[in-house]
C-alpha cells in the first residue's frame, strides 16, 4: 500500500532498531529511561494534508498512522517494533476468529461495550463492520481488492446493491462471518488493516475527512478539528476505555498537528524547541550533522518498502517493453540512492529483502545507457515525447529531474509534472489521470510478498479509482499463478512463488524500475519518548510521551 | 507618473552625454554587459573549453581531482561539492551532480530572455493600448481603461499564478494556434499581460496631454489621418518614456520569473533559470547554501544594473520626470 512518506517498520528490522531505539519491542525513546509519563499536547508537524482522514479512503502512511489512533478493527497488528509488530492479534473481536470450511469461513465475536464517539455514542455492533467493508466499493476505496475474495463481493462492486452475501452480521450473537470463494492466507491481515475499521452504519457514501459529525471515533483519540492546508488537532476520546494492551488508553492530552511545515523547516524547529515530531523523514542533507549534533535525537527506521518509477503499460511509447526495459537499464540506482542522501539501497526487485524467501536478488538491468539508447532506437520511439509525473515533497523533485534527464539521454524528449503530495497519490491512481511515467513507492500493508505482487501487479485488481496497479499490467498467466499462491498457506512455498513472480514481472514485463528499499531516519525533540516504529501502521501516538 | 513633458525627439544625443558623465549609469551599464556577455557567447565558450559538460549534464557518480586527490562531485551522503577555484564545478554542484556555474550562466540566458522579451511584448501591447485610448477617447478609452483597470484589480503575483498554473495544465490554444505547456511563450505571455497596466496607464495620461498641444492640432488641420497621427506625432514624443520604463520593466520581470520559477509555475523544471536553480537548491539552504546564494546574486546585480540604469537614462531624457513602476 502507501506511497510513501510515512513509515514502515521491517520484520528483520528488529535488530536495527532495537541497537537505534532502545526495546525492539515495545516503546522505546529518545534518551527513554523511566515509566512514561501522561498528559501533555505533541505538537506534529507534516508537510501537506494526509491523502484522507477517511479509513476507507486513506492510503497513505500519514492518514494510517492518524487513524491508527482513533479507529478500530476486529483485528489490529500487535502495537509493537520490529517483528513482533507483524503479528495480528484480536481488537474489537474478542478473540481471533474460528475459521472452517477449509479456510473459507472466518467467525469473529465482536466484544460487547466498544463505544462510537459523539455524537454516534452507540455500541459498536457486527453490522457496523458489514457496513463499513460494503462501503470500500461504494465510496471506490483504494482498498477493495483485499476484500473481493468474499463471496458475492465481485458482483456487489458491479451493481453496489443489496449487500455483499458471504458477510453475514449478526447484531444479536454479536457475531460476523465471512465466506470466502477461496482460502486466504492472509485474511486475517486483511482485517487488521485501516479500510476495515469500524464505521457507524448511515456514514455517508463520501469522503468524511472534513464532515465533523461522521469522524467518529473508537479508539484513544478522536479528530476534533481538520482545516486542510492548516492543521489537525487531536484529543483524546472521552468514551474510549481500553480493552486490551494493544489498544492502550495513549499517554498523550492530544496531538498538534501542522500542516505546511517544510521537511528543512522541520529540523530548525525541532531543533529550537518549536515542534516535537515530523510525520516525514529527516531531509538527506541534513542527516550528517543531525547524527553527529543530536545523536540521542535521531532513529534509524527501516521499512519494507520499495521505491520505484512506474511505467503505464497502456501509454506510448511505454506500451513497449524494448523502452520499459530501456529505462530500466538506463537508471543508475546508485546515483538515485545518492540522491536520497544514502538512506536507502539499491535494488532491481520488487520485494524488499525484509520478506523473507519472498525476496531473491536478481541483476536482470546493469546501469548500461549504450544498452538503454540501442533498446529506444529498436522500439523506433526516437523522439518520442514524455512526462515524468512527480510529487513536491524533497527529495522527489530531484529523482524525478534525474529520471527525465536520464529519458532525454536515451533519446526521449522527456518533461516533468509536478503536483502537490496531498493530491499526488489519488491522481496517480485514477485511469483518468492518465500518466505516462512517475515516481511513486510501496510500503507494505501487512508482512507478505502478496502486498507487493497482487495488490500492485495483478492485472484482476485495475480499476477506474484508487487503482494500486499504475502501470495497468495485466498478465493473465501471472495473474493465475498469484490466484495460486494465495491458496496455499503462509510459509516457503508460498514465497517462492512471491520470489519466482518478482522475478518475471521484471524479466518479462519491466513495467516497474524499482531502484531503492528506502530508510526513513526520523529527527524528534528531545522531550518524546516512547517512539514505537510498527511495521504496518508506522509510528504510534498512543505509545509516545513526553517528559517536559 | 509624468509631471513635465519629454525632451523632444531630437534630444537623445544630449541625453547619451548626460548618461556618460553619470558614474552610476557607467558602472550598471559595464556590470549588465558583462552579465549579458557571459550568459550569452560565455555560456558556451565556457563549456567548451573550461569543463566539457552542459548545464543539464548529471554527473551524481563522477569524481574529479583536486590537489591530487579525487573527489565524488556527490558524497554517498547526497552533499554535493562545494565552490572552489576549478574549471569545473567553480560554484560547486547540485544534488542531482549538476554544475552551478555552468547552470546560472545557461540560467541567465532563459532568465533575460524572458525579462527581456516579456518586456518588449508588454512595452508593445502598453503602448498600443494606451496612445489607442487617449487618442480615441470616448467608448474606446472607457473600453480599454476598464480592462486595464481590471488587471490592475489583481495582486501582480496572485494573477501571474493563477494564469501561469491554469496554462501550465494545458498550454495555451487561441484559433489555429497552440503553444505547449512546456513552452518558454507561456510564462513570457503571463509576465507581459500582468504589467501592461502599469506601463500602459502612464503612456495614455501623456498622449492625453500631447493630444492637446499645437503640434497635434497642426497635423490634424494638414489633414493627417489617426493612424499618422498617432504613429508620426504622438509615438515618436513617448519614446523617451518608453525607452525608461523598458528597462525598468525588464527587471521587474526578471524578478517576477524568478518569483513564478520558485513556486513552480514559471519556466518549465529542467530548463535552468536562475528561479528555478534557487527553487530546486532551497532544499539545501543549510548545507549547500551556494545553490541559493549564487542564482541570487545574479538575479541582484542584474536587477539592480537595469534599476540605476533606468534611472539614469530617466535622468538623462528628462530631467524633470518621475516615472516608476509599481
């Protein structure tokens, strides 16, 4: 899922950030020495609006990290660093589910008492789930296709009317089932992620990052006011009474969050006192000095994450795989991680090494230009005119420059779009946008190689909007080889299918030139501690505290 | 605003003396033409025999050596080079391994020729307008006093914006006429729409008060034509004001470039001027201040060159005028 900005925490990370941050666990701070303290406003800083304040809509780390705070699911990943953050433990199910029939029917008992804020003010009741899922394909959720493997899902995304058959609530048993038309190995991830949180049924059919009355809340915080371009102000949720540990009741009075302050803009005023946190990383330039001034202040952060420019198979000249190739070979993923200030590493796979077997190297592109400009020629796309569609947020802007440098090198007449990062994801994702070639990045949803392939390659998932699949690859003998593997259990056979396809879609197709697994070094102020680094829903407010 | 009438016609070769003996107008003019010199025949006799890589060359991965020893143009940390006193990279690289000098000489042509030309399209447009409407009067000069009126309503940079971002998106079409996008014509069109007011207002009051004067009514009783009027009487007696206001608009609209270049809508990403040299180098302020410091400097000593120029030659046409822009 998320394009970027936000945070992932790797599953073999746990090393790195347990020598980095203290417990590779749980909290663990900046100079984290006693028993955390309560109250006091975190005051946040980003540098334009989150994509959506929407669990249904929001696909980005910042809005996942936001609502991670104030919503809930039947399931949650465990609010942990490292790998035990990968683990997928009950929320408001009151255990994990029974599954039967094969693995085709998952039961969840919703626990009784969970409350919605005001002015909702009711039991969080099965049915509010059913309705919440059934909105993803009205309201044309980025995030549908983790939930098309339910029977009747595909034919309730055509006509969206009736309900979606194989979720059967029942609000008296307080019980949900779902049927799935296969067995699913990761259903369960499915669940914990933001798009099945739970909503109140009769939230409208539309984005409510901005309508008051329908960001209700469940868990610790609530959104209490949202003026884009502004700010965000968070506080906690009266009606919240904590469940289990891994729905704590958070340290924190509530969050500040500002909106427009500039990654540079965010290290002068973290460092004079002004700002405790930044929802991005830590500008390359300033690293160096960063690490040697404020060496207690700064957090290594490693995601599985993949950073890569995307080729829209259905555009000239990229519906030719002679150039796809071409850019591949042409990139110099050692200069690109450069430009990232050396915060990341180079690679031509799709999978980032955290996942395990999933991940197998290969070296199908070394940097060969004479290659890349050969490729154009024989694609007879000399000439051929380009857009590098890019967001403003730095270091963005000088990849995509380096990218559309490197076009007009190989004998493409390359320019450059850029837009605001606040529109840029949704834009990318509609077939009406219509790019030809950009910028973008993956961070996982949940710890699987399916994250990656299915979710951003399988051609059976391209829709209109929110469409995860930019390049609109649709390979149908790729495509029945992840139906495959979703079928079969987690483990080594099933990555090796992840590792065999990763492997193809770059050999075959080249619609993606990945060329980074970025790191995300974080600054924070000397104050914050507790900085818990989740894998899945990044870092946790309800875990921070600050001492002064 | 003019408060006495020009010199005539005939007056320039007085006016060049006045301008000779100022000191002020020596230097501006020396420093302009240096400037003018290095961008243009500089810019390429500079790569070609000083360092052999153009102003939109990545280097990220290279080296070069200094005192013996080499030296990655970008760190593996992503800083770039600093300035030194070498052929290549003397104002040291940007982060994409891009050289500064070679990019603000390059920059500097795009960056005069939009001030330069945008200007002349302005002073043009400013002058048709504005000796049209005084000398027509009536429905034309209310017409044409309305919609300069109208522009003057906008905020100069709020409106450069919005014209500048609306024709970013799709260029500009008039008729059978299409201009892209990535045009270098669309930021010079939006520079020269904004400041026609300011240039055409001041046109109209003095063919207003020129309409009046006895060399106008003598033409009219040989029986010359508007069009000879305007063109033969009243153009040739708001030269001098327009040849100041000229320079003084050709800075304002090197700084209104930059402006547009910094926020993005101004001159295409990977054309180097110098607003966009200092918008995509503002990110390394702190560490790589060069990037900003250097495109700034130029902007300054171009901008304020053409200022004390236009003063002068203000000075040296009429002594007596007060003529500013904004």
């Amino acid at each position: 899922m998320r394009r970027v900005t936000g945070f992932l925490a790797l599953a073999t990370a746990t090393a790195l950030l347990a020598a980095g941050c203290g417990s590779g666990t749980s909290a663990s701070g900046s100079g984290d020495t006693g028993a955390p303290v309560n109250g006091g406003i975190l005051r946040a800083g980003i540098p334009g609006n989150p994509d959506h304040l929407d669990p249904a809509l929001s696909y980005t780390n910042e809005g996942w990290e936001i609502l991670e705070a104030t919503n809930n699911g039947l399931l949650t990943f465990k609010k942990a660093s490292g790998g035990a953050g990968a683990t997928v433990v009950p929320d408001i199910a009151s255990a994990m589910p029974t599954v039967t029939d094969g693995g085709k029917t998952y039961t969840f008992h919703v626990r009784p008492g969970v409350m919605f804020s005001a002015p909702v003010s009711r039991e969080v009741k099965p049915s509010d789930f059913k309705f919440s899922i059934e909105r993803l394909f009205r309201v044309d959720s980025g995030g549908v296709g983790f939930y098309t493997g339910i029977v009747g899902a595909d034919s309730y995304a055509k006509t969206r009317k009736g309900g979606i058959s194989g979720i059967v609530a029942n609000d008296e048993a307080m019980t949900i089932t779902f049927h799935l038309t296969q067995p699913d190995g990761t259903f369960n991830d499915y669940i914990a992620t933001p798009f099945a949180f739970a909503l109140p049924k009769g939230t409208p059919d539309k984005d409510i990052s901005t309508i008051p009355q329908w960001r209700v809340a469940t868990g610790p915080y609530r959104i209490t006011s949202y003026v884009p371009h502004q700010s965000i102000t968070i506080r906690r949720n009266p009606t919240f009474k904590s469940w289990t540990p891994d729905t704590p009741n958070g340290h924190l009075d509530g969050i500040d969050v500002q909106i427009g302050v500039t990654p540079e803009q965010s290290v002068n005023e973290i460092a004079d006192g002004q700002l405790d946190w930044y929802f991005e990383s830590v500008p390359p330039d300033r690293l160096t000095q960063l690490k040697a001034q404020y060496p207690k202040q700064v957090y290594p952060f490693v995601r599985n994450n993949i950073t890569y420019f995307f080729m829209n198979e259905r555009k000239y000249p990229f519906n030719k795989l002679d150039v796809r190739k071409a850019v591949n070979y042409a990139i110099d993923r050692n200069a690109l991680v450069k430009i990232y200030g050396g915060q990341g590493t180079p690679t031509e796979n799709i999978i980032p090494p955290g996942l395990g077997t999933a991940y197998k190297k290969h070296n199908l592109y070394p940097y060969n230009l004479a290659k890349a400009k050969q490729l154009i020629q024989q694609a007879g796309v000399a000439g051929a005119a380009v857009t590098v569609w890019g967001h403003n947020t730095d270091p963005t802007p000088s990849a995509v420059q380096y990218l559309a440098g490197v076009l007009n090198q190989i004998g493409l007449k390359a320019t450059v779009k850029t837009f605001d990062e606040s529109v840029y994801w949704d834009t990318i994702a509609t077939q009406k946008g219509d790019p030809q070639i950009g910028f973008t990045d993956w961070n996982q949803d949940y710890p699987e190689g399916q994250d990656f392939i299915d979710v951003a390659l399988n051609g059976e998932h391209i829709v209109n909007v929110g469409n995860n699949d930019l390049t609109n690859t649709n390979i149908p003998a790729y495509n029945k080889m992840i139906d495959q593997a979703k079928r079969m259990p987690l483990g080594d056979a099933r990555n090796a299918i992840w590792a065999k396809l990763d492997y193809l879609y770059m050999k075959n197709d080249a619609a993606w030139a990945p060329f980074m697994n970025r790191q995300w070094p974080k600054y924070v102020s000397p104050r914050l501690h507790g900085l818990v680094f989740n894998g899945n829903y990044f870092e946790l407010f309800p875990s921070m505290y600050l001492t002064q | 605003m003019i408060d006495s009438p020009p010199v005539a016609a005939g007056g320039f070769r007085t006016a060049l003396r006045r301008l000779r003996r100022n000191p002020a107008a020596i230097v501006s003019a020396i420093v302009l033409l240096t400037i003018v010199f290095a961008c243009f025949p500089g810019a390429p006799l500079w790569v070609s025999h000083a360092c052999n890589h153009g102003p939109s060359d990545q280097n990220i991965q290279g080296t070069i050596t200094e005192n013996g020893h080499k030296v990655p143009v970008v760190r593996n940390d992503g800083t770039p080079i600093g300035p030194g006193l070498r052929a290549c990279y003397l104002l040291g690289a940007d982060s994409n391994g891009r050289d500064l000098f070679v990019r603000i000489l390059y920059g500097g042509r795009i960056s005069l020729e939009v001030g330069f030309i945008s200007a002349i399209v302005c002073v043009t447009v400013a002058l048709v307008l504005g000796i049209l409407s005084a000398y027509a009067g009536g429905m034309t000069d209310s017409a044409i006093s309305r919609l300069l009126d109208l522009i003057w309503s906008f905020p100069v940079y709020l409106l450069a914006v919005a014209l500048a971002t609306t024709l970013a998106v799709g260029g500009l079409a008039v008729g059978p006429l299409h201009v892209s996008s990535s045009s270098l014509a669309i930021p010079i069109v939006v520079i020269a729409v904004v400041f026609v007011p300011y240039v055409a207002r001041p046109i109209r009051g003095q063919v207003l008060s020129l309409r009046r004067m006895e060399f106008v009514e003598a033409a009219v009783a040989t029986g010359a034509g508007p069009l000879r009027i305007m063109l033969a009487e009243l153009l040739p007696n708001v030269a001098s004001i327009t040849l100041v206001m000229l320079t003084l608009i050709v800075a304002n609209n090197i700084l209104t470039e930059a402006a547009l270049s910094f926020l993005g809508v101004g001159v295409p990403v990977l054309t180097p001027s110098w607003g966009n040299i200092i918008e995509q180098g503002y990110a390394s302020i702190v560490t790589a201040p060069a990037l900003t410091v250097a495109p700034g400097v130029a902007i300054m000593l171009t901008v304020v060159s053409l200022n004390v120029l236009g003063d002068a030659l203000r000075d040296a046409l009429d002594p007596h005028a007060r003529i500013r822009i904004r």
